[in-house]
C-alpha cells in the first residue's frame, strides 16, 4: 500500500502537526510519499526529508501553490493520485479545505479530522462536538482522510534522508487570486502543539485583561486560547478559539479562566491531561471536567497565580 | 442575482446526545431538532444580500425526509423565497449531496451558493468544497466576511494563522463560519408568510443522482469520560497540587 501526505507548512518550515499524520500514516502501514506544494518551500522539502517513515518528498514550488488555494493544490493532488491508496493532510483549515475537495475530483467520500487507526479503511472519529466517537468503515477506492494532530503522537523531525523529486505540473485556477492575510504574530508556542495552554473566556471581560493571562502563559511558556464568547466579544482573533468549531487541542495542562464550559469548548479540550478551572460560579460545567476546581475571581486569582509560579 | 442556500436539519446546539445502550448509533429519539447553526448563518447571508440589493433571489435546499420541511419552513421565515426538498430516507454521504445540489445548481444557474461549514452532528466540513470540486467553480470556506463588487467576490475566512482574503470569480461556493453575521429571529407574520412560500420536491432520481452511503457506521462509543476532581481552597494549594501532584508544572 502507499499513502500519499500533503504536508503543512508556510513555506519556511515544516509544522509540526505533519510529524502526527506521519504516525497516523505509519499506523495504516504503507511506503510514504510527502508532497510539499507551496512556493520558494526548498527548505521545508528538506526538512520533509529528515522526518521518520518517509521515503520520498515530492516538491511542487510555484506561485500557484504560495498561498495553497484549493482549487490548484487539489488539482495536483488529483494528478498524484493513481500511485496511492491513501491521500493524508492535517485536519488543519489548510488540510479541511483541500482534501475533500481532491476526494469530489477522485469521486469518492472523504473522512473528516480522524483521531483513531483501526484498519486502512476502518477509523475512530468523533462527531456531535465529541459527544461520541464513532468507528466507521469506508468502501473506496481510494481513502482521502484528514487527521486529527492531537491524536498521534508525532513521529522523529529528523535522523532521516528520503530522497527530494521536483515536480514540473503547475495548476492556476483563473477563478480564484489570493489578495491579503493578516495573520497572528505571536512568540507563544502553537496552540495545538503547546504543552501548556491558558484559556480565557467571557469572564475576562475586556481584551486588556487578557494581558493577565499572557503575562502567565509567558512564564509557564504556554499557548493562549480562548471560548467563542470571547472572540467573538472581539477580546481576542479568531484563531485562539478552542472547541468543537475552533481548534482542538490536548496539552499537558489546560487552565481555563472565567470559562462556563458549554459543550462546544469542552468538545476542543476535554482530551487535556490535566486539567484547571478559576471560576467564580461554584455551578459552572467546566468544574465537572476539571481536575483540579478553583472558585475564585479571576482578577484575584490570576494575578496571585502568576506571582507563585 | 440568484442564490442558492443549502441548508441540514440537525439537532439543537443545546442538546447533550447519548449513545445507544447498544451502541449502535446515537439516540435521537425525542430529541429536539433545529436547523444547523452553521447553516442559519448562510441563510441570514443570503436574506442580507437581497436586502441590499444584491441578491434577487433566495432559492433554499434540503436532502432528507419530510421533518426537513420544517427547516426549510424556518429558512424562508428568515427571508428565502422559495424551497426546495430532495427526498430520500437513507443517510446520504456528503458526495451524494453534493452531486445533488450540484444537479440543482445545473438547473437552477445561482452565481452565489452558500453552506455553512460544517454540520454539528457529523462534523464533517466537507459538503461546500466537494460541490465547488463538481461544479468546477472555486470556493472560499470558512468565510467570516463576504463583499460583493459585479462579478467578483471578496471573500475574508478565517484561518489557524488568522485571516485570509481572497478574490473570486461568481459563480462560486461559500461557506460560513460563525463571525460571518448574528441570524435574526423571524419575526411572527414572517413565519405565518413563510406557510404560503413555495415548497416543491423532488426525488434524486427526478435529478438523475442516485443516494450511497459509502461510509458506513460500524458502532458509536460515548468519549472517555471525565470525572470531576477537586476543588481546591485557594491558589497556593493550586500549586502545590500541580507541582507536587499532577507533576504538570516545575
Ligand atoms: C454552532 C456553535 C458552535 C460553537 N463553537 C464553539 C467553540 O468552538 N468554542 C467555544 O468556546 N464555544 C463555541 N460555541 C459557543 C458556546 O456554546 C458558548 O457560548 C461559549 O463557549 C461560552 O463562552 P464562555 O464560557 O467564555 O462564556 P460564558 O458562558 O458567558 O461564561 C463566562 C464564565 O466566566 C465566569 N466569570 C465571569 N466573571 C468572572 C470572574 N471575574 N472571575 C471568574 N470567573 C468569572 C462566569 O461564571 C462564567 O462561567 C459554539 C456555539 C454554537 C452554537
């Protein structure tokens, strides 16, 4: 069998969420291709290269491919895909807008951010916001999945040397032009790769409050995320947001701040390890998840948290 | 300008599903169904396009038996003009979907169709970008954002890193992320109209698609469950649990 992978990346590195669709891959079994479509991305082929379990990197670098619009990146995938039983990308909005896309091309289902390997064709995903876990078998040709990062622990960055073919195929889709991004900067670790994540939500009140959980987060060297209440309160960008519509994440340890708990954040981080909630409703859902419950006002926890770490 | 709105029946946003005790599936019985978040967002897109003058026309979609007549009931309460049911009683798969709203869209010519991301019971974010792949035409997903200038769509989604705008060229397929617009409530004479807007159906075979489910669900578990651990009293026993205990912090 061959599993075929489209790698994430920003055409400077490699993300990491690729060395965990990497493990899902190995769990399939299979020789693995990895397929870096972006443009001036020779870098990130070569680290592509370095990664366990990948026998070869198959480089598309155009400026069609720069922004990976799906319209041309699902046409080369489309080009690929003879060679392959499995076509793979990270259940990231990079992975979520293309594959399902190549997969109506190849004329067959796709399966949505999978979190568990049974067989090459039977998966664990989760669905009504992770209120069940399905397994469910697929009957194609061929099986376009996206998989979830969280759910496989990632396979080695480096100590290998696959070998590194150019492709020539260029698609330009004349119906579709990429015009601006405005993406986050940020020092903080990646929110779905941290190993600690704070959380705020509603509770914070302000954007400005927020400042007291980043000063946190800056000492334990951890991510920030927050509930839709608050992004969409406009404290915080749309791309901190955790839960079943956002990001899913499963850290070490999750502290959730002045967070109710409805069931659509608990979708997005109920897989944590540890987790904490400073509440200062006794009632709140988030303590039923909580391993560790602090009721208390924020604005005086936080600060005295931060002070003892 | 026509646009077409595919819109889910699903169950409320509010209710906590179980699993069947004997795990076959969910337990949807008695359970209180609405129409997809997601896809009242599209519907209230739409109904703004037409308010300001963009938009001529609101045509609404739905795949599925005849409860799903009340969702579309619901859609043109908020503003759509006419509906349409393709019936069927199996559980389509999402490519069986698409290849239906793309046999509508044939017919029907709409330059914008609207869906919302993803279905919150599947959770599958998927229908949108396999339509666009049968029609050939391009898609902007996760749209927090949607500006219409001729013939051309400028459209801002919402990304891991953060915002994304793109330029595309109509007819094309968007979907909707939660930041796109706040749906009104339709109004009580709004609903009392909505009785006498045209609903037709037709069956997928009228359309010339024939309904599959190639993924089959083989049994439903309910998640790892979580028990509810301490409380602690104050921040310092916060701590000394985290260092000592949970061994989660140096
Ligand atoms: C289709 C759909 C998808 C959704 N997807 C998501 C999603 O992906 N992620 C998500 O998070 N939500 C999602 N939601 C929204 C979700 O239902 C909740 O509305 C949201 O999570 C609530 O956010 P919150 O906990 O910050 O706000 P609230 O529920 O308002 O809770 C605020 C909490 O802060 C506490 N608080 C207030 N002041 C203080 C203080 N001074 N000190 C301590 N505690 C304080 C309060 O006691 C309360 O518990 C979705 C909803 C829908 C309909």
């Amino acid at each position: 069998m061959s599993i075929l992978i489209l790698a994430e990346h920003d055409n400077q590195t490699l993300k990491p969420v690729t060395l965990n669709v990497l493990a899902a891959a190995g769990e399939i079994g299979g020789d693995i291709t990895l397929l870096v479509a972006g443009h001036g991305c020779q870098a990130v082929a070569e680290q592509a290269a370095q990664a366990a379990g990948v026998s070869r990197v198959l480089l598309a670098d155009a400026p069609a491919y720069a922004h990976q619009l799906a319209e041309n990146v699902s046409k080369l995938l489309l080009n690929l895909a003879d060679d392959y039983e499995h076509i793979l990308a990270a259940a990231t909005t990079t992975g979520k807008n293309i594959l399902p896309r190549v997969a109506a091309l190849l004329g067959v289902n796709t399966l949505t951010d999978v979190l568990g390997v049974e067989s090459p064709k039977r998966f664990k995903r989760a669905i009504y916001a992770g209120n069940a876990i399905a397994t469910v078998e697929i009957d194609e040709p061929k099986v376009v999945m996206t998989i979830r990062g969280t759910a496989f622990d990632p396979v080695a960055a480096t100590g290998h040397n696959a070998s590194i073919t150019q492709l020539d195929q260029v698609y330009e889709s004349d119906d579709v032009s990429f015009r601006h991004e405005a993406l986050a900067a940020s020092d903080r670790p990646e929110l779905t790769a941290a190993r600690i994540v704070v959380s705020g939500g509603r509770g914070l009140g302000n954007g400005e409050n927020f400042d007291l959980l980043y000063q946190m987060a800056d000492k334990l060297g951890a991510a920030v995320g927050a509930s839709r209440a608050a992004v969409d309160a406009g404290y915080v960008p749309n791309d901190m947001q955790v839960g079943q519509t956002g990001k899913m994440v499963a850290p070490e340890l999750y502290i959730a701040v002045g967070i109710s708990g409805a069931i659509q954040h608990l979708a997005g981080m109920k897989d944590s390890k540890v987790i904490v909630a400073i509440n200062k409703d006794e009632e709140a859902p988030i303590f039923q998840v909580a391993d560790y419950g602090l009721v208390a006002d924020l604005f005086d926890a936080v600060p005295e948290l931060q002070a003892s770490l | 300008m026509k646009i077409l709105v595919a819109v889910k029946r699903v169950i409320d946003y509010n209710v906590k599903v179980r699993v069947k005790a004997d795990r076959t599936d969910v337990d949807l019985a008695n359970v209180k169904m609405a129409l997809n978040p997601f896809c009242e967002i599209a519907v209230e897109e739409a109904v703004r396009l037409k308010e300001q003058g963009v938009a001529s026309e609101i045509l609404v979609v739905s795949i599925g038996s005849k409860p799903c007549e009340e969702q579309l009931r619901t859609a043109l309460a908020l503003g759509a003009d006419r509906a349409l049911r393709v019936d069927t009683d199996v559980l389509p798969d999402a490519l069986s979907v698409a290849r239906v709203l793309a046999k509508v869209a044939e017919t029907e010519q709409p330059d914008l169709i609207l869906l919302g991301k993803q279905s919150i019971d599947s959770d599958n974010n998927q229908t949108g970008q396999m339509l666009a792949a049968l029609l050939d035409r391009p898609q902007a997903t996760f749209a927090s954002e949607v500006k219409i200038d001729g013939d051309q769509l400028q459209v801002t989604r919402e990304v891991d890193g953060g915002l994304q705008t793109l330029n595309l060229k109509m007819p094309a397929v968007v979907t909707t992320d939660l930041r796109l617009n706040e749906p009104r409530y339709a109004s009580l004479p709004n609903i009392m109209k909505a009785k006498k807007k045209p609903l037709e159906v037709k069956t997928p075979a009228d359309l010339g698609v024939s309904i599959s489910s190639q993924i089959k669900l083989i049994s439903v578990e309910p998640p790892a469950e979580r028990s509810a651990g301490i409380k602690v009293g104050s921040v310092a026993e916060l701590v000394e649990k985290l260092r000592n205990e949970a061994k989660v912090i140096a």
